[in-house]
C-alpha cells in the first residue's frame, strides 16, 4: 500500500526572490579568444614533461613493443590527453555562455527564464542522516522549487524524521507500503514532477545553496543541455584515511574526467550526488529506466549511467524505447528525440558520505562496475555517433577498465611467478607516476592543499585490489541489492 504524506501546516518552500539569473541575449564568451589561447598554451607547456617522458619512452621501447608495454605508452597518452583537454577547453555553463554552441540546423526549444523544479529524494533505511540532507535540499536558494521524498519502506525511524520535517519544510513526503528499490521509488515521485525541470539527489549527500540554481542556470542558458552534473567531494573526510583518499579520487573524477567529456557535451554520467534532467530530456524514458533488464533479469541498482544514457541517445534508442513502453503514462506526452548535449557545473557544490571502512567500499565499487558492465552495452552501441572526441574518451575508459584486471593479473601474479621481478617493479612505478601526475592537477586547483599526496595511494588501491573486482562483478552482474550505507 501507498500513502501519499502532504504538509497539513508550516511554511510553503520559499525561495529566494531573483537568485536565478535569466539568460541574456547571445553575448561574448567566457573571455577573449586571446586569454583562451593563453590557457591552451600554459596547459600544454605544463604537460611538456609528460610529453617529453612518452616520447622519449616510444623511441625506447618500440624494438620491444608488447603487450605490456603498449598498455602503459596509451594510458600515459590518454591521461595527457584527457588532461589537456579538461583544463584548456572545459568551462562552466552556470558561468556564462559555452564557446561552442549547436549551429542553426539543430533546434532546442528555450526552457522558462525562471523554470519550476522538482528536486526528488528516494530514502531508505536512513535516520542518522536524512535530515542534514533534506534540509540541505530546503536551504537551495533556486526559485520555484517543489522536493519530493520517497520513503521506500524504511524501518529504522526514517519516516517518522520526514513526518516532522514535512510539516516545519513544506515538503512533500511518499510513504511506500513495500520496499520497491530506489529506480521504482523516484519513478513513484516523477509522477509528480509536471514542471520543466527534474532534479535528482542521494539520501547521503547535502548541498550548498546554490547548487541547485547553478545547475538550472546553466540549463536555461544553453537550450541544448539535456542534463548537467554537479561537483561531488566527500563530506565525511574526518572519519578515515580511506575516505580521505577518496575525496581527492572524487575531486579529479569530476573536475578531470567530466570536464573533459563535458567540452563534447557528452557527459556519460551524470552522478547521483546532484542530477538535473530537463523533463523533456528524460520524461518518456523513466519507465525504462525502472524495468531496465540485462542478461535476462532485472537490474536494479540505480544506475546514473544507464539514465545520462538514455539522454545520449535517444536520438538512436529513443523511439524504439518509447513503443516498447507505449502504454506507459510517462509516454503518453510524446517529447521529440533530439540530440541533446550532456554537461558538467563545477561551481554546484554538493558533499556525500563516503565509504570509511573497506568493505562497504567494495560493496559500493562492485555496484558501480556492475552499471558500468550493464551501461556498456547501451551507451557503448551509439556513443561513436557522438563524434571523434567524445567516442575516443568513452571507448578508451572502457578500454581502460577492462584491461585493468588483465594486467593486474599479468604484473602482480604472472610476473612473479615467473622471475620476473623487474616488470612488477616498473608496473608499480607507473601506477604511482599516474597517481602523481592526478594528484598534482590536484594541486594546482587547490594550492596550499597537502591532501594531493593521497592521489598517488588511490592509484595504487584501485590496481593492486579495485581491478579484480570487475571479473566477480561480471559473474555476479544479476545480483542486486540497493544498500547506500556508508559505514
């Protein structure tokens, strides 16, 4: 049973008057195209030892090219790569106008200057921290805002936290009678959602006020993003060294990774932590999303990938989806498949617990490379339509993950095994050269910030033990279980 918790008093969400900037018409972009030069010019001469270090190392190695040696020389070559292009071509769509922008024979209808929000929320099993979250969903100074709670059957007290705050906030609040997983439950919400925007978060997660404005913001100036991303780092840093590691890990992940595909506007996650959709974008693909089915069985972890993808390419996979779900009332208003770009604001800020123990943090990458496998098979049969640049990051990560366990198990098993000492050495050496050359991006968007150091530890974790995880999660790709905690 299904009971539907609306707030009989309190205050209605009140937003902050004029906290949104409207577009203005089309103007200069960012900064001249001399300071943008500049910056390509600075990027790449700080990349010039990197450079020099693959060329040199080319002409060494090529009369003993193998395997092993091919596959160091591309992961150097693709960490420059994509380091070049997320510092010298990435900028931030809340900040002003994008310099590359579609041509006049693509259409994208305007949203609002001033467009309705509806910020969704699924929880289960949450009471020690629900409340900093949803309050932190309150405090957005975004106009025109309406938060949806899911509580998807908590039993530890949680429903009672979104009672009482349901009535001090002005939110509402869906109390589920059986726990239907995280898809089902904010698909339950989006039933609500008849304004322009749809915009999601994470039970362990608390924004900044801004965040939620940034993000409408960059979506209202470009027409043509479908969905952007918000900047995620890790709000319990204090709690372990583990944790600690992985906040600078999520620091580069998005102002590295997503940059990067963000300068295609081919963003191929947006994550989690702050997910923002134009309805139109995403509407008549949620009942997809929520059956989505692979190898034969549901998969029921809420994959951000699997929903980015469904932006990505709709203009291939949209219609063939929409008459698979013809008798759907999500499919009923039919939104025309456009190619619509994906983005990145680095300026919303948004925080979420980490995994401060190891095993929670296996369970949590086990899920991840879980909607990687699964999200390969979607996004991986269209994303070479989205041209050269966002195919070449897309295809080469992927290449990148699956090769990881291989050359884990040659470097780290075979190796030894086999005498051969020196090749485990130079495996390990070029993990921690990759490791520094991230932490020390790192350094350089944070000076001062000692915290670069633990760049370096993360590689090493994600070689040494992250990259045999990919196999056990292949085998056990139908097993799923939605659990956030992050203990």
């Amino acid at each position: 049973m299904t009971t539907l918790h609306r707030p009989t008093a309190g205050p209605a969400q009140a937003p902050a008057p004029g906290s949104a900037r409207a577009p203005g018409r089309r103007g200069a972009p960012t900064g001249p195209a001399l300071s943008h030069g500049v910056r390509r010019l600075l990027v790449l001469l700080c990349l010039m030892p990197l450079l020099f270090l693959l060329a040199s190392q080319s002409a060494r190695l090529l009369p003993r090219m193998n395997l092993a040696v091919c596959y160091g020389l591309i992961v150097l070559a693709g960490t420059i790569v994509t380091l070049y292009i997320a510092y010298s071509r990435y900028e931030d769509p809340a900040e002003g106008e994008l310099r590359g922008r579609p041509g006049p024979g693509e259409d994208f209808p305007p949203l609002s200057q001033e467009p309705g929000v509806t910020f969704l929320l699924a929880v289960k099993d949450e009471v020690d921290g629900i409340e900093a979250c949803v309050r932190s969903m309150a405090a957005s100074d975004c106009p025109r805002v309406r938060i949806v709670v899911v509580d998807d059957h908590s039993e530890d007290g949680t429903g009672d936290v979104l009672r009482r705050l349901s009535q001090e906030l002005g939110i509402t609040v869906i109390h589920l009678g059986a726990n239907v997983g995280k898809k089902h439950a904010l698909v339950r919400a989006c039933e609500l959602a008849d304004t322009e925007i749809i915009a999601f978060t994470d039970s362990d997660c608390v924004l900044a006020p801004d965040a939620l404005r940034r993000c409408v913001r960059a979506l209202v100036t470009h027409p043509e993003l479908g969905a952007v991303s918000g900047h995620c780092r890790a709000l319990n840093t204090e709690s372990s060294l583990l944790a600690r590691v992985q906040d600078v890990w999520y620091e580069g992940q998005f102002r590295v990774a997503k940059a990067a595909e963000a300068s295609f506007g081919s963003v191929s996650c947006v994550s989690g932590p702050l997910a923002v959709f134009r309805r139109d974008a995403v509407y008549n693909y949620l009942p997809a999303w929520a059956d989505d089915r692979f190898m034969g069985a549901p998969f029921r972890f809420a994959t951000d990938r699997q929903l980015t993808g469904y932006v990505l390419g709709q203009a291939w996979r949209g219609a063939a989806l929409k008459r698979r779900y013809a008798g759907s009332p999500f499919v009923e208003e039919d939104f025309a498949e456009r190619r619509w770009r994906v983005g990145y604001v680095r300026s919303a800020k948004v925080w979420t617990d980490v995994p401060a123990r190891l095993r929670p943090l296996l369970r949590q990458q086990i899920r991840w490379k879980k909607s990687f496998i699964r999200n390969l098979f979607f996004t991986g049969s269209f994303m070479w339509r989205r041209g050269f640049g966002p195919a070449a990051l897309y295809y080469g990560h992927a290449l990148w993950v699956l090769a990881a366990p291989v050359m884990a198990f040659r470097h780290l098993l075979w190796a030894p095994v086999h005498g051969a000492f020196f090749l485990t050495l130079l495996y390990f050496c070029g993990v921690v050269l990759k490791g520094c050359v991230w932490g020390l991006a790192y350094k350089i968007d944070h000076p001062g910030d000692t915290r670069w150091r633990y760049r370096p530890l993360m590689s090493l974790f994600s070689s040494v033990l992250l990259a045999w995880l990919l196999p056990y999660s292949l085998l056990t790709v139908r097993r799923g279980v939605w659990s956030r905690g992050a203990a």
